[in-house]
C-alpha cells in the first residue's frame, strides 16, 4: 500500500522546522507513530519475559491455560434455604472441600470433629466451607445463582482456589478476624459461611468496591447478620493500620492488590498495565510490604496471618513475605514464622495443581484440566 503526500503540506512542515529554534522543537511525528501495545498485550509481553526465567519449561503450560478459560467453583451459600447440593451433584460436580476430608479422616481415629472444624492429625478444615466444582478436565460452567423465598442468594461463584486462603487462615470458633483488602468480598463471604467467626471487621481502602461488597453481602446473608455487631466495616488506608490499633485480631487475610495476571491478560479495561498506571504497578511490592506489615500488627501474639495474592511474580509474593519479616523484626520487634503448609495441599492435590519447589507459601497453578488460579498464599504465626 502507498500513502500520497500532499507537497503543500510537506513544504509548510518544513518550512516551519527551519524557522522554529531546535530547542523548542517536538519529536511530533515520533510521538504520534509511537506503535501503541494495548494493557493486555503489554502484560503478556511482561509475563513472557519474567514467568520464563522463572518457571522454565512449565510457563508455556501455564501461558496457555491463563489464556483459556478460567474455571469457577460454586461456594454455597449456608444462609440459603435452597436445595443446591442435590441439583449440583446431579450436574457431576462435588464439593473440593468434603471429598478431600472424606480421603483423609476415612479413619476415624486419626480425626476429630465438631460442627465448626475437623481436626486431622497435621492440619485443621472447617467442614461448613462447602465449594462445588466439575470434575477434572470437564469445562462445564454453573448456571447464575437461583434466589431462595427469603431473596438469598443459593451460591457464589468464584475461582476455587480463592477458597484456600480462607481454609487456611482455619479461624476456629468465637476467634476474632480482620479481612485487611476485603472487595469486592468473596473471601468474606467464604469466612462468614466457616459460621465460627465472633467478631469481622471487614476493611477496603475504596468507598466504591466496598459499596459492592456490602451490596453482595445483603444478597447472601441474612438481615440481622448484616446488621448484628457481628460485622464491622470501613474503608481505611490498610497501610496505616497501627493508627487503629495492634495486637487485637485472631486472625488477619491480607489479600493484597496485585498484578491480577488473568485479568490483566483478557481485559483492557481496568487493567494495572495501561501506560497511566505504571507507578501504581512499580509500586505493588512496597504496598504489598506494607499491607502485610499492617497485618502482623494488627494480629495478637500467638495469632495468624494469611497472605494471598493472584498473581504469579514472585516479586509480589515470596519476595514480599520475606522483606515484610524482616521489616516486621528489625524495626518493630515482631517475630514470626512461616507456617508449613505442605499437610494442607497435599489435602487438595487431586483439585489443584500446585507449583513445585516453594520455599515460602504455597502457589496454585493455572493447568488446562485444571484451570483455577494463579492463586499465591503464605501463612504466618506471630510469635512476638
Ligand atoms: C485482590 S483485591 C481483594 C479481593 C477480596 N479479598 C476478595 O476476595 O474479593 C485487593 C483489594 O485491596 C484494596 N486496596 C488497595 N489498596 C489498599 C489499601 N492501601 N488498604 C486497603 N485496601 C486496599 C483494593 O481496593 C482491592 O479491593
């Protein structure tokens, strides 16, 4: 293809280049040919670039999948008066949740249960955490939730693995939690359903995605839950947490803004790749320190933290855990530790595909017959 140029303006380009001071020309015709990548493909460009150096031969499996369509589970509502259980099971899906401790405390000498929690020789997992999925390698999507005669909502979808932090978090019953970065609220949803929780307060730093979450809460729960001093919220810098207080939770989820790789692999809009957010994605790493760092504060001695992120950088996840540590120690005395959670995934093995060779926390890899995630989770136990 040929373009014609019109010679008038030629001229009258040059023209006014030979008359205007080289210091105040402008590289126009640069800036305006400058080829434009869009977020997603600029994202992909990014992944290619570090997640081969740091998966090798994996990443072309985990590409693909983060590509393709994602999975969902359903997590079932507790409040709703529904029958889903029957209808999902007729579908072929099961609970993740109950299969794999039905696997495991097959012997009964080896576990303990009550209403709240069942107790396996390594590892502890609320019973009243129930997530529905299709099989292995069947591709099959859930219908919308149905509303029961109450308005409640009968289940929630979301990806599966955002169900293992709050597993692990494994708040015991009348314990006191602190979900730090809450919307848009599925995992709150999640730790509301454990129905062991004394004492939520629920935190988001933007008034809009906390407007969401409360908005979702009132389709699933009931009123008085919502109303009762039950629940707390507010939309406070989760940064600046010591401000409101220290050693006060039980429990405390850190579910960290991040690179979010699916999303920002399928969508332009909203995406943290778009040129005008490139300080706010440089940035992520320290904001993640510091939420993290907000969290050991905000947990009483003894107590627990769960970091999570969905994304695969380990810039933003083994990096962050193992700096907000030190920061925690050599500037405000907390010691912790890192949680071993090898009993726990070794639990859920046969539903996701975790990621080999971890040296701090856990991470779910996005796999074609498998594809939940990338979902990244690290537990920590204040010990001073
Ligand atoms: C990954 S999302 C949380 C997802 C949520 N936990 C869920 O399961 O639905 C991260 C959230 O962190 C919030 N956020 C970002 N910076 C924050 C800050 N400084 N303090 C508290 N929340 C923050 C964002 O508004 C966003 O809703």
């Amino acid at each position: 293809m040929t373009f014609r140029v019109n010679p008038r303006l030629l001229y009258k380009n040059i023209d006014l280049l030979r008359f205007t001071q080289k210091r105040y020309r402008v590289k126009t015709k640069w800036a305006a040919t400058r080829p434009k990548v869009s977020s997603h493909e600029l994202a992909l460009q990014n992944f290619d670039a570090t997640y081969s150096m740091q998966f090798g031969e994996l990443w072309p499996s985990v590409r693909v999948s983060l590509l393709s369509e994602q999975k969902y589970g359903a997590l079932i509502n507790n409040f709703s008066g529904d029958d889903t259980v029957t209808q999902l099971q007729s579908l072929g899906c099961r609970d993740f949740v109950a299969s794999s401790l039905d696997m495991e405390s097959g012997d009964a000498a080896q576990s303990i249960s009550d209403d709240t929690c069942i107790h396996l020789s390594k590892v502890s997992i609320s019973p009243n955490l129930r997530c529905f999925v299709f099989p292995k390698g069947d591709t099959s999507r859930f219908k919308a939730a149905r509303q029961d005669s109450y308005g409640c909502l009968s289940y929630y979808l979301m990806d599966a693995a955002s169900v293992l932090p709050v597993l692990a978090l494994n708040v015991q019953k009348g314990q006191s939690v602190l979900d730090l970065c809450a919307a848009p609220g599925g995992k709150t949803l999640a730790l509301l359903q454990t129905q062991t929780i004394r004492f939520l307060w629920v935190n988001d730093w933007s008034v809009s995605r906390m407007s969401r979450l409360q908005r979702t809460l009132l389709s699933y729960l009931p009123d008085q839950l919502c109303s009762e001093d039950k629940l707390h919220f507010t939309c406070f810098d989760g940064r600046k947490w010591q401000e409101l207080g220290e050693n006060t939770f039980d429990k405390v989820l850190v579910d960290v803004p991040c690179t979010t790789d699916r999303h920002s692999l399928v969508e332009e809009s909203n995406n943290i790749f778009s040129r005008s957010r490139t300080k706010e994605r440089q940035n992520l790493p320290l904001c993640q320190t510091q939420l993290l760092l907000s969290g050991l504060q905000a947990v009483r001695k003894g107590g627990e933290v769960v970091y999570s992120t969905c994304t695969l950088s380990q810039l933003q996840n083994q990096c962050v855990v193992e700096q907000a540590m030190k920061v925690a120690e050599q500037e405000l005395g907390i010691y912790s530790e890192v949680v071993d959670l090898q009993p726990f995934t070794s639990l859920f093995k046969d539903t996701f595909n975790f990621a080999p060779d971890m040296n701090v926390g856990v991470m779910v890899l996005p796999h074609l017959t498998a594809n939940f995630g990338p979902m990244y989770f690290c537990k920590l136990r204040r010990l001073t």
